[in-house]
C-alpha cells in the first residue's frame, strides 16, 4: 500500500466530518465483514466496475475488489483513500469534495434512515497510465449500529467513457432532502454562462426554436445546439426542460 501521500483539502475535511460523528474513530477496530459477503458483493461486479467497502468509523478501507486494475491499472494492494483523492481531476476536485461532505453530514444527520439511499457523482479519476477515465461513484450505507449510526459504506466505481463525454461533475441522490441540498450548494461551483450563452438561453426561455436562434444570432444550428448542450451541463436541466432534446 503507497505511503506518505499526503491528504487533500477535500479529504482531510471528509475525514473533518466524520470525526465529528466518530470522535474516538482513531482507536476504533475496523468493522470486520464476513468473507463470504465481500466475495459475493465482488464477484457481483462488471469487468468495468470495482467496489470499496469503507468503514467510516475507523475511516479505514475494509476491501477493494479486484477489478480496480481493470478500471485504474493498479492492483487493489496500491490502494489508499489518499491516492484516489490525489487522482481526482484538479478542475472537479472542488465539486466532488463539497458534494462528498455535503453526503457525509446527510448520513450523520439522518443516521439509519438513510440505508438504502444512494449518492452518485460522475467525474474524472486518474489512471495508472496517465489519462482519465470517466467515473460513476456509487455511494450507500451497508450498515449501522445500535444507535443508528451508519458504520460501514459502499462505494461502486463504474467506468462510464463510452457513455460520458462532457468534462462537467454530474451528481444525484435518491433522496430529495440530500439532492436539494446539493443543487442549492453546488450550483455556485458551476462554471458561469458565457455572454453568447445567456443570449441563447434567453431565447430559448422565449420559447425560440434552434433555427430561430441561428438565425437571429447569425449562427449555425450546429453552434447553437453546442450552446444548448453547454447551458445544460452549466445549470440544472431541471428547471430548463427546453434544453434537454440537445443534451
């Protein structure tokens, strides 16, 4: 396992939250999970999945699949939480740090409620190689104690480059308290619309088709569709369903 990698912002304050759930988690033991469970849950994943079991009390690792070295191009014996933050794209770190804590204080505020739930994010991991890889991360509770504290999490990473093009940070929860929270925070991470971008938009909100937007911009429709795909990956579709046919 690599040694010395130093922590990032965004993981040193992940780590931040959970002592604050788990104050005495340094002396903690890890959870131990029956063998046979972890087998399963691994041979359960595709040959572009890997999956880590983490236990947030201790904030240890408990098990990475195999599969990391299909995915990533290190064996599972390479891994550290450390170096997977290190991997992140610098330009989605921000966002996938905040998106991170913003799931961790979800799950200490609403402790068992949320077994069940999954957070996901797709952004951009560093490959042994050198390149980057798109990836879907899959978070849910496995378990928690008596008091309800969730003790253990899964992590499924998929890669998703064949399917995921655009560099933007996508991210969702199936339960609505943790995704409002996440449109309201993250959006300021967003990059800012260009002046050409809001002038589309605008048209757009006023009900324009594409080839009217070209135009009375003098543009192409090629051009202004691109615009449409960027303003959705700037904002959230949601609330701009007129963007959606272009995404």
């Amino acid at each position: 396992m690599p040694q010395n990698i130093p922590l990032t912002p965004e993981l040193a304050r992940l780590r931040g939250t959970w002592r604050t759930v788990y104050p005495d988690g340094n002396d903690a033991p890890p959870v131990h999970l029956a063998a046979e469970a972890v087998r399963e849950l691994a041979r359960q994943m595709l040959l572009n999945q890997f999956v880590l079991i983490y236990d947030v009390r201790a904030q240890q690792p408990v098990f990475v699949s195999a599969g990391i070295e299909r995915v990533l191009g290190y064996p599972a014996a390479d891994f550290s939480l450390e170096r997977l933050y290190q991997d992140i794209h610098p330009n989605d770190a921000a966002t996938v740090g905040r998106g991170t804590v913003l799931s961790a204080e979800y799950v200490a505020r609403y402790k068992s409620e949320t077994l069940g739930q999954v957070f996901s994010m797709a952004y951009r991991l560093r490959h042994q190689r050198g390149h980057y890889v798109q990836m879907l991360r899959q978070n849910y509770g496995l378990y928690a104690d008596e008091e309800g504290n969730v003790l253990v999490i899964a992590s499924i990473y998929t890669d998703i480059s064949a399917h995921k093009r655009s560099d933007d940070v996508t991210f969702h929860c199936t339960d609505e308290r943790l995704q409002q929270r996440l449109e309201q925070d993250l959006s300021r991470l967003r990059p800012a619309l260009s002046q050409r971008e809001q002038a589309v938009l605008a048209l757009v909100l006023a009900g324009r088709s594409s080839g009217e937007i070209a135009d009375e911009l003098c543009l192409s429709v090629h051009t202004v569709n691109t615009h449409r795909r960027n303003i959705h990956r700037k904002t959230n579709p949601r609330y701009l369903p007129g963007l959606q046919l272009y995404f």
